[in-house]
C-alpha cells in the first residue's frame, strides 16, 4: 500500500476520533442519551428541574472532625465563600442543618443544629466544648437525611453540593474558597478537589468505543487478509464502496434500531470509521494478481465450522443481558414521590419504602423527608416520630424550609418529594439490579392508595378497627427488624417474635403499671384543680380523681364531662364545662399514652435485648409509639374518591441506564436480523447466489464474541456492544474477501 494510502487512513480515522469527542463535549446534556417517551425519562426531566439536580455537583472533602467547635464554624464560612465563587449559583451544604422543637399546641422554632453552642476554644474550656461537638454529632446522627446528604457519622468526611453549570473553571477557586475557611481539612485530603455530578452526560463515558473497536476490528481483519493473500478480488475507485458499505453495515447493526437519537449517532460515527477504513485499506485490481484457477469459493469445512458457530450464536443471543452504565459516574439515583406529603400516612409509605432500599446489597444510604421527622423534638412525647396532625406535619415542614437537606428532597408546594438512594463505592455493584429490585417493589409492594382511619374514633366499625391494628403491628414489627439489621445488630428468631408480640401489644393490647398509673393520674389531677379558676374541695377532688381512674383507655370527652359535672355541681356553665373536660380529657389521655408506651417500649427492648440508650433505642422506640396509633394508612382501591394517593417512580442515571437498557435489548434482536439480511445482499450483488454460502463467514465472529457474556449471564453494555459490531464488521469483510465474483463464478459453471 502506498504512502499516500496509508495517510489517508490516517487522516480519516483522526477526523471520526476527534469530531465526536468534540460534539459530546460541546454542549453538557444529561438525557442525550434517555430513551424519550418513557415514563422514567419524562418524570426525570421534570424532577430534575424542580430540584435544580441538573447542575448540581458533589464534592467531598475529608476533615478531622466536622463536630469540633472551630470546623462547625468553619463550614458556614466555606459555604459562604463557595457561594462568592463566579459561575457558582448556589452552594448546599451542613451549616444550615436545623433543630426543629414543636409544643403539645403545635408550634415550632429552629435553630441551628451546628451553630449552638459555638465559639472557637478557649484554656480551660476543652471539655464542655468536646461535649457541645458530642451533641451536635447526635442531633444530626439521628437525621438519615443529613447524613446522606452532608456528613458522615463519624464527622471525618462533609458534601457540599455547588450549582454550576461550569465546573472545571471554577474548581480552582472552591479549592480556594474551602482552604481559606479555616476548615481543618484532614492529611490525607488530596490538594485538588473532585466533583462528581448528581446527573452526568451519559456521552462522557466510552465515547471513543463505538470508533475504537470498529476501526480496530476492521483494520487488523484487512491487515491479516492482506497479508494471507487472501481477497478474491481488487476494487478500485468507487468499486471500493462495496467493503466499506458492508463494514458499515456490520458496525452499525447493534445501534441502528435503537430509537434514541445519540444512540445512532453513535452507530453512525463507528459505521463511518470502519467505512473509511475499509475504503482506505482494500486492494485494488492491480494488487490482486489472477489466480491460476478458478477459485470455487470458500472452503466447505470451514463453512460448516462457521455454520456450526452461527448456530451457537443464535442459540445464545437471547441471554445476552445489556446494561449500559452510561450514567454511571452519579453517585446517587433518586425516587420521585408524587402525593400529599403533609399527610403523616402519606410520609410512613415513604419512610416504609425508604427502609426497603436501605436493605438492599449496593446501597449504602437511603433517605427521604421522613427523616426529618426523627430529628425534630417533639414536647410532651415520648420519642421522635411523624406526627398524627397533618396540621403538625405542615407546620413542620414549613418550618424547615430553609434546611438544606428539606430544600434538597422537598418541593415547596409539598406535593413532590424525593427519595435518594446513595450507591455504595464499590465498583463491582450493579446499579441497574438495584433499580430492578425497587420497580419489583414498587409494582408489587408499595401502597398506591391509602385510607386514613383513626383507630380511636367512635365511628370507626370493629372490621377496620381490627384491620387497621392489624396493619400498625404489622409494620412495627417489620420497622424494627429493619432497623435493627442496618444498625448492625440483626434479631434472630426468638429476638423477632418477641418484637412481633409487643409490637401486636401496643397496636391492641393498652398495658401499664396500674398503680403508677393511677398515681399519676391522681397526681395529674390534682394539678389540673389547682390550676383552675374555680376550686373543688377535697373530697369532690378525691371523687373525680376515682372516676377519671376508673374510666379507663379511651375514655370519650363526654365520659369526661359527666365527671367533671358531678364534681363541681352546677357552678360551671356550660362553655366552661365543655372546655374543663375537653382539655381534662386530653390530659389523661396523654398520661395514660406515656406510661403505656413506657411499658411497650421496655417491652420492646428487652425482648429484643436492645441497650435503652442511643440512636438505636430511640429509633425503636418512635417504630412502637407508630404501632401505638391510632392514626394509620390502610390500603385501599386504587379508585377510591376519599384516599391519599402515591405515585412513585425511580429517576436519575441509573433509571435512565436500565430504561436504555431494555430498550436496547429489544432492538438487538431486530437489528441482528437486519444487518444479515443486507449482508445477504451485498454478498448476493458481489458474488451472486452463490456468494450467500459466504453468509457464515461473515457472521462468525461476532456469534463468537457474544459467547462468554451470554454463557456468565453478564451485562453489556457500550464498549462490548461496539466489540460486537467491529467483529460483524470484520466478519463482512471476511466473507466479502473470500468471495469470488460473479462473473468467475458464471464463467466457472459454463466450462
């Protein structure tokens, strides 16, 4: 081959490396490569820009300790200057954390979780200030959000995550902007800093495959045949299109049907590479001297041994599994959550589902809104939880509203939310298995519709009373394992039905300390007289206490107010009466809550021989004050006019890289079968009918090459579907070459 030649092939493989590498760089577009139409893509797109997740981009930084008094102020700092940083719209970070406290009337305030109890360190002061950053650590411990989203437990590793659509011009000033913070940045955290996108450009990952592979395939096939002299025949000028267009053919074929855009274009940039090749590389007419006699064609041995091959393939490609992993550099995919999230039945589905992904193998954190709710203080109960007042769940909500994880996870209008699953750094994990696991879930599992029903209510009939208890101690029961397994202290079997006992305790069964109780109650009492405008002598005092004790669990306000009545005589109207035994009866119903919770909660832990302190036990004791009641969510028709209903569905790189997959599973099959029928032509329009035998050859190597992924049940994905098309590519220009033209072999059969 001349020089000139050899340049050429040169020139044009330059141009179909560098011109895609300059278009997927060109402009950043994070669906280039999402299926479009597709309920995952469509509701992706959607979230994404009502969360600002398209910009957003993660960067992690390793610090001595996050808790320590200088580093808590110095994150509010580091925010600050990043926010300053040109091209950064907005930055997220830890510093904003809230601690939310609600009274028994439902009344919040917030404060920052970071910010008490700050102050630089002083002589003599070490201890209390260690004992502030103890503190901090278990306010946010108990939040799954802020640590999925921020810190870690251990406070050695913080998040930021900077809105920016220019990241590789202004990382230098946020590595700036973090060492002039004053932050204590630990001795192994690297100079530069790394971001990783919430949603990248699926183009950004082998991009360079489709081209490689094809033009690699092509070049070592026509090299070897070059040299084993084995092309029938030269082509010259334009007669050269013959190879190029079966080479094209032959790279094409896993992407051509395919119907996403960047997809084929993809296919397109690796068709054109082995064309050009081929174009460039094939023999001419002067470079293929006649053969002595006429040559009949390829062998038939080695026809049958490609048949064979052929077969093999065809059996196996069915097992082929693609998996792209195209979006593979996000951290993190998202769910999202579409409902009344201030309805507490709506937000425990959530947190239900939430558990769910936290067992699953590759995740290693899950968090939604729900979470916020173990952190906020909640007066006058006995332990973090959702509350039942959809008013207080709002109030809530609306208090934390500037909380950076809140902003991050909750739309402002409280109808969409935003379950994250948070992958685990091992490299070998499948995202997309997770992804196929959650959709399982969701389409067999999650409660689309749910009934609210107060259990303690009078107009509730026994039937759902008894179901709804039913489903309280159900989903303790299930609560508690799940918490206990990812704390790293799995129940065995006698530890779980000693939790599936109290659970159905606490949602049936009310069981206290009679004589704390009524000590208590008495006590309760007596306060309650004490503190009223109109007083009661002891002995009607001592009456009423005996009828409020004898009342016992859910004694109704009317109940009440008879007591009350007999007690004072006729000395109270009727309005103070009505609100005398209204907040009398809420009184003694809190009290007869708290100590049976005490007794379930002691219950809980013993039997499941859990220590009493930490985030552990406090987790367990908000699972049985949930199984408590009398709020629950039943499950209900789909259809039915007076549920709260959810609709959920997984988003983000890896839904969009199984919602690519599938779809490109299916259109493996159907562009196979096209390209082997215009293989079939062309080998027809070179050879004539003869040139058909030639058929196998072409096929052979790549039903070679989908052997071992089909035999491992391994996925494929990219760089393996483009070394399957460079091997059909390669086989086309076997078969082409061994293939005697027409006319020899019209002139072959006439003699």
């Amino acid at each position: 081959m001349t020089a000139g030649r050899w340049a050429l092939a040169a020139l044009i493989t330059a141009v179909g490396v560098i011109v895609p590498a300059h278009a997927a760089r060109a402009a950043r577009n994070p669906f280039a490569w999402a299926p479009p139409g597709t309920e995952i893509v469509e509701r992706g797109r959607s979230a994404a820009t009502r969360f600002g997740l398209l910009s957003l981009h993660e960067v992690t930084v390793e610090v001595d300790d996050a808790f320590a008094a200088a580093n808590r102020q110095a994150l509010a700092l580091a925010e600050a200057r990043i926010a300053e940083v040109a091209g950064v719209r907005a930055v997220f970070g830890p510093a904003g954390l809230l601690d939310i406290t609600a009274d028994p009337r439902g009344n919040t305030s917030a404060r920052p979780v970071l910010g008490r109890g700050g102050g630089g360190k002083q002589p003599g002061v070490a201890e209390p200030l260690e004992s502030e950053g103890e503190a901090a650590r278990q306010r946010v411990v108990r939040r799954a959000d802020a640590l999925g989203w921020f810190l870690t437990e251990n406070g050695r590793r913080v998040r930021f995550f900077i809105d920016t659509d220019r990241w590789p011009s202004v990382a230098p000033e946020v590595a700036n902007a973090l060492a002039a913070s004053g932050l204590g940045l630990a001795p192994t955290s690297s100079v530069g800093i790394d971001a990783r996108p919430l949603w990248p450009d699926p183009r950004g990952r082998g991009r360079l495959m489709n081209i490689g592979f094809s033009a690699l395939w092509v070049l070592c096939m026509l090299v070897a045949l070059r040299r084993a002299r084995a092309i029938v025949v030269g082509r010259s000028g334009w007669g050269r299109l013959v190879p190029a267009f079966a080479a094209a053919v032959g790279a094409a074929a896993p992407f051509a049907l395919v119907p996403v855009t960047g997809v084929r274009i993809a296919g397109g940039y690796a068709a054109l590479s082995a064309a050009l090749i081929a174009f460039a590389l094939w023999p001419g007419r002067k470079k293929v001297p006649a053969p002595a006699e006429e040559v009949p064609g390829p062998r038939w041995p080695l026809v049958v041994f490609a048949l064979a091959v052929v077969f093999a393939g065809v059996a196996l490609l069915p097992r082929v599994r693609v998996g792209t992993r195209q979006w593979d550099a996000a951290p993190m995919f998202f769910v999202s959550v579409r409902g009344e999230l201030d309805e507490p039945v709506v937000l425990r589905e959530i947190r239900r589902v939430t558990d769910h992904l936290r067992e699953q193998p590759g995740v290693a954190n899950a968090w939604s809104v729900a979470d916020l709710f173990m952190g906020v203080t909640l007066e006058g109960d006995e332990a973090s939880r959702i509350p039942d007042d959809p008013e207080q769940v709002r109030r809530i909500l609306v208090q934390a509203r500037t909380d950076p994880a809140v902003r991050l996870e909750l739309a402002g209008d409280h109808r969409e939310a935003l379950i994250v699953v948070r992958f685990d750094d091992d490299p070998t994990v499948d995202h997309l298995t997770i992804v196929a696991r959650l959709e399982r879930y969701l389409e067999l599992e999650l409660r689309r519709a749910l009934l609210r029903v107060d259990t303690s209510a009078p107009g509730v009939s026994p039937v759902t009373r008894s179901l709804g208890r039913g489903v309280l101690a159900i989903d303790a029961r299930e609560r508690v394992l799940r918490i206990c397994a990812r704390s790293g202290r799995p129940l065995d079997a006698t530890e779980a039905l000693a939790v599936e006992r109290v659970a159905r305790q606490a949602a049936t069964i009310p069981v206290a300390d009679p004589a704390r109780l009524e000590a208590d109650i008495a006590d309760n009492v007596r306060d309650f007289i004490a503190r009223h405008p109109f007083a009661l002598g002891p002995a009607e005092t001592s009456r009423l206490i005996a009828a409020v004790a004898a009342m016992g669990d859910g004694a109704s306000v009317d109940e009440v107010r008879v007591a009350v009545a007999t007690a004072y005589g006729g000395r109270l109207s009727d309005t103070v009466l009505r609100t005398t035994a209204d907040s009398l009866a809420r009184r003694i119903a809190a009290v007869r809550r708290r100590h049976i919770a005490a007794t379930n909660f002691k219950d809980m832990l013993t039997g499941a021989q859990l220590p009493s302190e930490g985030v552990l036990a406090d987790e367990v004791r908000g699972a049985t004050l949930d199984a408590m009641g009398p709020v629950v969510g039943i499950p209900a028709p789909a259809d039915s006019a007076t549920a709260f209903r959810l609709d959920l569905v997984p988003v983000g790189g890896a839904p969009n890289d199984r919602a690519l997959s599938l779809l490109w599973r299916r259109a493996l099959g159907p562009g196979a079968v096209a390209a082997v029928g215009l293989l079939a032509i062309l080998l027809v329009f070179a050879g004539g009918p003869a040139g058909v035998r030639s058929l196998a050859l072409a096929l052979a190597p790549a039903a070679a090459a989908i052997a071992p992924a089909a035999l491992l049940g391994e996925p494929v994905g990219l760089p393996t579907l483009s070394f399957y098309g460079g091997a059909l590519a390669a086989g086309a220009l076997l078969a082409l070459a061994v293939t005697p033209p027409a006319r020899r072999e019209a002139g072959r059969r006439r003699e």
